[in-house]
C-alpha cells in the first residue's frame, strides 16, 4: 500500500450510500471570456477552466475533489450550486435538471443545497451577531417569522456543531478560526439542506483543529443523512471523509474512484504524484521514500495545449498524449483514469 | 499502523480535547463582557473632541432652532440709527453683544436666525441627495451590466454640465425661494454620493460574506441593505459632512448672486457675503459667521469620527484593546 499518513482521526465509520443519484454533472464546460486577442480583436480569449467534467454523487456519499490551484475545482463546486453559469454540460439535482434555474425559483433551490466557505474570517459578517447569521436563512426563508424567533433552534443547531451556548449574542470575530468554521457550518445546516458544497473548509484552519471539524462534518452526515462535495487542494485531508474521490487537473478530471482505491492503487501519472507529496509522520520512512517532483509547467488556460492537458510534468509522456486527449475510461470496476498508459 | 497508532491517536486526541477546551474557555471572553456595559456613550465621553463637538453642536442647533425665543432681536430689526455699534469686546454695550452691521441689524440675532436657515438647507440637501444617490449607486454597482451602464451614463452626463449654470435655469423657472435652492442643490450633488457608493459596492460585493448571504438565500435588496450597505457608514459619513460644508458655501454663493434667499431671510452664508461689502472699515461682518460655518463643520467633522468608530465594531474592539493593552498586560503577567 501507498504509505499514507491517517491524518485525520477517524472516529466514526463514514455512513453507507444510497444507491440514488443525487447530484449529476454531465459534460460540464465553464470558459471565461477574459479579453480579445488578435490586431483587430477578432478573437475573444477564453479560458478554459472546466472542460467535459462528468461525475455523480450519490445520496448520503461524500466525494472528494481534489486538484492544485486553478485546476477548476471550486469552479466546479460554485457552478453546481447554480453560482456561475456552464458554457455547456447539464447538472441535475435531485433527478430534475436546475442548469438554466435561475430568480425566485434558484432562490427556493437554495433550500436544498448549501455552501461551506474556505474561509472562515471574511465568510462572516462582521456586524452580525452569531445569532443573526444562523438565523437569516431561516428568516429569508419564512421558516421564522423573525431572529429572536428562531433563537431556540439556532442555539441547539450551535451547540450540534461544538459551539458554547452563550455564542449566539456575540459576534464572530470573538471566535477562533475553528469556531468561526463551525458557526459557517451551523449557518449551512440551518435549512436542513440535502447537499452541501464544502470549498476547502479546513484549508485555512490550523492542522491541530481540521480533524475536529472534518470529525464534526462526518458526524452531521451521520445524523442528517447529508451528501458532501468536498473540496480539497491535497490528498491528505479527504481520505477518512470521502466515499470516492475525483482528481482534478488543469479543468479535466484526471482520475475518479473509491477512497481507498485511490490510495492504494492510484492509475493516473498525477495521482501518484500528489500522493508522495502528502508526507508521513515516520522520519526514517519518509527519507526512504521514491518522492515523485513534477517538473514542467501546468498549461496555460487560455490556449490548453491539444491532447492530455498533464504531457508538460507527466513522466510517462509519449508522442500519443500530445496528440490526443486521453477519454476517462473505467480500467477496473469503479475506477475512472484518463491515462493512455495504464 | 496497528499499535503505535492507537497511542499516537490518543495522543492527538489528547492534543485535541486541550485545545478545545482552550478554544472555548479563553475566546473572546473579555472583550464581551465589557461590550455588554459599554455603550455608546462612554465611547463619546472617551472621544474628547467628539464630545466638545458634541456639546457645541447641541448648543448651536438649540439657539438656531429656538431663536424667535431666544434671539434679542429680530433678523432685520434695526434702523440706520443703529448701524456700526461695536461690539462688546470692542467698547460696545450689552444691548449688542456682537454689534451691528452697517444696516443696524443685531449681529447675535442674525446669526441665530441664520443658522437656522443654514443647517435646515445643509441638513435637507445631504439627506435628500444623499438618499438618491445612494440607492441609485447600490442599485448600478449591485446589479453590474446594463443597469450600471446607463446610471453611470446618467452621471457622467449630470456632472459634465455645468453646475451653477443648471441652477441659474432652474431657479429662473422655479423662483427663487429656501425650497428651490434645497431643490437645486440636491439636484447637483447627488452624483458624488451615486459614484462613490458604487465604487465601494463594487469592492463589497465581492466579499465572502456577501456571497455567503445570496447563497443562503436573501433577496437581492436585503443583500443591498443588509450586507452591503453598512461597508459604506464610514465613508458615507466622511462625505456627508465634506457635502454639508460644501452646501453651506454653494447656498450662500447662489443667495449672493440673488438666487437664493431673499431679503428678510438670512443664513449665515447670506451674513459672509453682505460682509464683504465693508470687510476693510467692519471685518467682523464677515469673519464672524465665516468663524461659525467652520465651527459647525469642524464640530461635524469630530463627530462623524465617533459615529465611524461607533458603527464599526471591528472600530470599536481596537479601541477598546488599546484601552486595555495595560490591564491585560497585568493579568497576563500573572498567569
């Protein structure tokens, strides 16, 4: 097995899916028109930041999405919660497509599918008390007629998420960044939604509290039955959380399968390399490990080269990769790679 | 990882437990429990210039707003044979503590009287433009695209023209009266507040908690109001209080140039200019309502810093850690 530290502890088994899709991306394209390029601005420049992603996610399931910066992945995450429109592709949630909803309708959608924020510190209104946060997707919901309404729900929602039960009358910036991640997450979870969007959530957090809230997310999907998509930029993170996990690269999906399968067996060229970045806390081992430094460049967005979009850093290059792309194919059951050569 | 692991993974869990149990012992704690016994006013009587600005303020609205009581005479009360008496500190007598100007009309009562005018036209045209402008801007910066286009069109067109030249044809049209100058004045001051609320709305609107309240689900006017609006209470009130001088000044350029008030009416800009007549033989004429417009601006000045830091609680919570750098210094020493 690839020597992965358990970074995180786990503490609690992570829930069993069900076998109903609850989120479906299919051939999902995001391009940003940035400029024009050309004498007479003939061309408009477009970057590519998503091109064909496909997945689903399945009810109670929490999938993994993993990639550097700028690979798209939380472009992904804000385009399936309806926040940035796709150039092309359909998403589904729950079984009805919700690509082209948008006003009061997207408003209402909102009901059901939430975001937690990468940081904590300016996710946060500062003039608003905790109680007013958590309460206002009650109240702009009608579920309360007004904040002091909601009051009781809003503490028993805060003390579910670790949170002391006088945090309601204060404000954030008398938290902790752990605390502040917590109070983000009660404010998510106040609609009871049925899918979340977890964009880095521990990223910004200090290493000593991430296992504590990636400990209280797994919890909450324990007992609300929650689906996560969840965000991360490393492979250390997301191992005891995620069911199956998606690796990003450079707008395409490099790789998409089973936690653990991912770890053990990785397929794609970028896979592995991620993997010997994460280090492990055994110093004798770590020395004795093949690290794998990608050399090149990642490409430019804006003109993405034709074929796999890794032939500039993959060790495996061949004339083949720079003239096509390789497809996402499925080399064991449940194990998706876009690699010519393995 | 069999063993070892579970010892390490007390261990972690160890390290964990402590550093929650820090986390939600030590948090916050005692800048709460001050902010709970400190109000508003504590932080004005900290405020020292703001609290003299305060006080003068008080005291120049209550003799404005009260000066039929007050004032010993009225605006225009007097005849030649009253005309020039110097005032107290000069020779004068009781009866005219600033003297009178050269039509013999008692400088005291006029200043009361015309304060009056002044802050009433100051106060209207900053809330009146200040108003449209500010929604005009939150609506052009939130909704971005075509809107903001067209209002900031709008804009560049209003402020190209000329603005004393606008208000020469439309007081010509109106008459000229205290309501059509508070008319005109908001009619060309606007603009700045639409621009600048836009610029900050941009900035805002990018925020994470802007994003984090849509997502949530608020309508776009609570996200408006609720979320984006407060960013702009410090820089609305800077402005504010540079409009509301700079309003005292175009009201008494238009009164001089015959637009504004007429005769029996009188605002303090009215009293600046009627001084410059004899500004060589009677300085005081002019110097002495010129000293109570920068007073009152000044003073306003003072007191939108307190209300910026009073409306901020990020504001607040610095000043209240410089205020207590010294006694946690202590208490830190000691644990």
């Amino acid at each position: 097995m690839t020597a992965v530290p358990e970074s995180t502890a786990l503490r609690v088994g992570r829930p069993v899916p069900s076998e109903e899709l609850l989120v479906e991306v299919d051939g999902l394209s995001i391009h940003f028109p940035v400029g024009r390029a050309g004498f007479w601005g003939q061309r408009v420049k477009v970057v590519h930041a998503v091109d064909d992603v496909s997945f689903a996610i399945r009810r109670g399931e929490t999938l993994g999405l993993v990639g550097e910066s700028g690979s798209g992945k939380t472009t992904v995450g804000r385009a399936i919660l309806r926040r940035i429109d796709p150039t092309a592709g359909t998403i589904r949630f729950q079984g009805e497509d919700i690509t082209a909803t948008k006003g009061e309708e997207l408003r209402l959608l909102r009901q059901h599918m939430q975001l937690v924020f990468q940081d904590p510190y300016a996710s946060l209104n500062p003039r608003m008390t905790v109680l007013q946060l958590v309460a206002e997707p009650l109240v702009v919901h009608g579920r309360a007629k007004s904040v002091e309404a909601a009051k009781s729900d809003v503490v028993s929602l805060l003390e579910r998420c670790g949170l002391p039960a006088d945090a309601a009358d204060r404000h954030p910036h008398a938290f902790s960044g752990g605390q502040r991640q917590r109070i983000g997450i009660a404010r998510a979870l106040a609609l009871r939604p049925h899918f979340i969007v977890a964009d880095e959530p521990v990223s910004a957090l200090d290493v000593s509290v991430r296992a504590q809230v990636v400990n209280l997310m797994q919890d909450l999907q324990h007992e609300l039955g929650l689906t996560y998509l969840f965000i991360a930029h490393d492979l250390s993170v997301v191992r005891h959380i995620s069911h199956r996990i998606a690796i990003l690269y450079a707008g395409k999906l490099a790789e998409l399968a089973d936690s653990d399968a991912v770890y053990e067996s990785p397929l794609h060229p970028y896979t592995e390399a991620l993997l010997s970045s994460v280090p492990i806390p055994d110093p004798p081992l770590q020395r004795a490990r093949r690290r794998i430094v990608l050399q090149g460049e990642i490409p430019n967005p804006i003109e993405p080269p034709t074929g796999c979009r890794f032939q500039t850093r993959c060790p495996l290059v061949q004339d083949v990769c720079r003239r096509q792309a390789p497809p996402l194919e499925e080399k064991a059951p449940g194990h998706w790679a876009a690699c010519f050569f393995r | 990882m069999s063993g070892t692991a579970t010892d390490e993974y007390s261990a972690h869990q160890h390290d964990v437990d402590e550093a929650l149990l820090a986390e939600q012992g030590m948090e916050g704690r005692p800048y709460e429990l001050r902010a709970s016994t400190t109000g508003l006013f504590s932080e004005l009587r900290a405020d020292k210039a703001g609290l003299l600005s305060a006080v003068f303020l008080f005291i120049v609205v209550f003799a404005a707003f009260a000066a039929p009581l007050l004032a010993p005479y009225g605006p225009v009360e007097g005849n030649p044979s009253t005309s020039s008496i110097p005032p107290i500190w000069a020779d004068g007598s009781w009866d005219h503590v600033l003297g009178t100007d050269t039509q013999g009309y008692d400088v005291l009562s006029r200043l009361m009287y015309g304060a009056r005018t002044t802050l009433l036209i100051g106060l209207a045209v900053v809330a009146i433009a200040g108003l449209f402008g500010v929604v005009l801007g939150l609506i052009a910066g939130y909704r971005g695209g075509r809107t903001d286009r067209w209002l900031m069109r709008w804009v560049d067109v209003q402020v190209a023209f000329p603005g004393l030249l606008i208000a020469l044809i439309m007081i010509a049209v109106l008459g000229p009266s205290m309501t059509s100058v508070i008319f005109v004045l908001s009619f060309n001051g606007w603009m700045v507040y639409a621009r600048m609320t836009r610029g900050v709305v941009l900035a805002a609107k990018e925020r994470p908690y802007v994003e984090a309240a849509e997502m949530v689900g608020c309508r776009p006017r609570r996200v408006m109001f609720v979320h984006i609006l407060p960013n702009l209470t410090s820089s609305l009130v800077t402005l504010a209080v540079l409009e509301f001088a700079r309003i005292i000044l175009a009201e008494a350029t238009l009164s001089f140039l015959g637009l504004g008030l007429q005769f029996p009416e009188v605002s303090l800009g009215v009293m600046a200019n009627g001084g410059r007549d004899a500004f060589f033989s009677l300085p005081r004429l002019a110097i002495i309502p010129g000293v109570v417009i920068t007073l009152i601006v000044l003073a306003v000045n003072f007191l939108a810093s307190w209300l910026r830091v009073v409306f901020d609680p990020q504001e607040r919570e610095k000043r209240f850690a410089a205020g207590a750098t010294t006694a946690a210094t202590t208490v830190e020493g000691v644990m």
